[in-house]
C-alpha cells in the first residue's frame, strides 16, 4: 500500500477517534470551558499535528512534511483573525459562553465540508487553468494590504444573505432558548439566535477559505497535504478561541504579521513560473514573521483593549 494512502487511512481513523472524543464525549453537553480545558485541547490538537507532520516526515519526505508545516501555520496564523470574528458575532447575539461551545461545534463540523469542496476545486482550478496561480495570487496580496491599511468590518448580520434566505424561509425568534437552534411556537417552527449566529459563522468561514485555501495552495498543490494541514488547524481552533477570548488584544501587531504572511505567499504563487522558493525558505519566512509580531505585540501593544491599534 503507498505511503499516502496508508496517511489518508490513519488520518481519517484518527480524525474520528479524535472527533467522537473532543465534541462527542467531552464537550457533548453545552457549558462553559474555561481556561484549563482550552489548554489542554489546544496542547493536544497541536501535538497531534505536530505528531502527524513527524509521520508525513518518515512515510514522504523532508519535503512534504515542511509543506504540511508551512501550510498548518499559515491556517492557524490565519485562524486568529477568525477568533476576533467570533467574539463579534457572540456579542452581537447575546450568545453566552455557556452556548457558544454548541455554535463552535457546528461550526467546525461545516468548515470541514466546505473547505474539502474549496480544496479540490482550487486544486482542479489550477491543474486546468495555470492562469489560475496569477488570479489567487493577486487575491492574496489585495487582501493583505486590506487587512493591513484597511478599517475593520463590521458585524452585520441582518445584510448577510444567508441570514436574509433564513428568515424567508423560517420565522426567527429574539430570544435564546437553552441551547436548541430551533423550536415549535404556536405549532410552527421557527430558529433562535443560536441559529442565526451559526449561519453567520459559516458565511464568515466561507469568507476566510477564500484568503486561507489559496495561501495553503502557494505551498503545495498535493491535496492531501493542503486538506489535512487544514483540518488540524480547524479542529483546534474552538480550543484556541477559549484560550485566547480574554487576552486576544494582547496580540495587537498579529494581524498586521498575518497580512505580510499573506501577501508574500501571494508574491509567491505570481513568481511561481518565473522562480521556485524553497518551501524552506517560505517556512522560516512564516516563523519569523509570527515570532516577531508576536514579540512586539507583548514588547510594545496596548496594555488597554481600547488603546489597541
């Protein structure tokens, strides 16, 4: 059997052992995680992924395992400016930390479907097309410069089509009730706010995939690599929300770390039939870059999440 399809099988046993786990076993019932929890899952989907590159080291290669690497830091660097996405939508919604967990859930569970289909449909894209590479990377770029000079959005649910279409077809209620996405009022079923701030999640993520999918895609173009580096990011990132709510402003410079990673992956794919970059090259570029916005949001951000830049 080859080396990537017995990855495939492994990856997909422990996709699911890991899935009935995290969101089936332990977080089955809707409550508040708090900081303790989050750690320990975000240490443990990182060592997962960490442990899974070391395997795609001794079935693939060096060079596959740095792609899977880069590709993984790329979504979860990318994966923060989500986390900010979050907390406004919950705060538009009233949702509590006792029901975002059930939101997070669903929402992984649609990420994992959507970002297959943006997978290997911008794979096929470019392996018909080689103009394709041109078109993603001037995406790239055009967003970086936007998440770096632009002004934030924002959250406005009542323009989101996908919540228009919802309410056309469905009646909606203002108020949360437990922790259902829907329920019977007067014999008729109608969705609650968890509902509707599901919806928006899913738009938003279907929004990041646009940036995410094509800098993964700069990389490498091996399917396996970009899909699996995704998911791992993605399966972590509940974790990582709760660990990360109260002290995101702390991380002032990450977002302006993140819109240089983007457009240098997009220099990189407009070069791609001109000059190769090592993917080791492209690493340590992702590394530094990260360590130093990092670095110089603890040296130098605001102490204030009002002061934030």
């Amino acid at each position: 059997m080859a080396p990537q399809t017995m990855l495939w099988i492994g990856f997909a046993v422990l996709l699911t052992v890991m899935f009935i786990l995290d969101l089936g076993v332990f977080n089955r019932q809707s409550h508040e995680i708090r900081f303790r929890e989050a750690l320990i899952w975000t240490l443990v989907w990182v060592s997962l992924a960490l442990g899974f590159n070391v395997w795609i080291y001794l079935s693939m290669g060096t060079d596959k395992a740095l792609e899977f690497l880069a590709g993984y830091l790329i979504e979860e660097s990318l994966s923060v400016d989500n986390l900010f996405v979050f907390i406004m939508i919950f705060s538009y919604f009233h949702v509590t930390k006792r029901h975002q967990p059930k939101i997070l859930k669903w929402g992984i569970i649609g990420a994992l479907l959507l970002r297959a289909l943006f997978i290997f449909t911008g794979i096929g894209l470019i392996e018909r097309f080689n103009w394709m590479v041109y078109v993603f990377g001037a995406i790239l770029i055009f967003t970086g410069l936007k998440m770096a000079f632009g002004k934030d959005e924002e959250i406005r649910p009542e323009k989101n089509i996908l919540v228009r279409i919802v309410g056309r077809i469905v009646p909606t209620t203002k108020r949360i009730r437990d922790d259902r996405f829907f329920i019977r009022r007067q014999g008729i079923l109608a969705a609650t706010p968890l509902f509707i701030a599901l919806v928006v999640v899913e738009s938003s993520d279907v929004i990041f995939a646009v940036d995410s999918i094509p800098a993964v895609l700069a990389v490498t173009h091996d399917p396996f690599i970009v899909y699996t580096s995704n998911v791992f990011a993605i399966m972590g990132l509940r974790s990582l929300y709760y660990l990360l709510a109260n002290v995101m402003e702390m991380f002032a410079y990450l977002k302006l770390g993140v819109s240089f990673i983007l457009a240098y992956v997009g220099v990189k794919m407009l070069l791609t039939n001109l000059y190769h970059i090592p993917v080791v090259f492209s690493l340590g570029v992702i590394i530094g870059v990260l360590a130093i916005s990092i670095a110089a949001s603890i040296m130098f951000g605001p102490r204030s999440p009002h002061h934030a830049p």
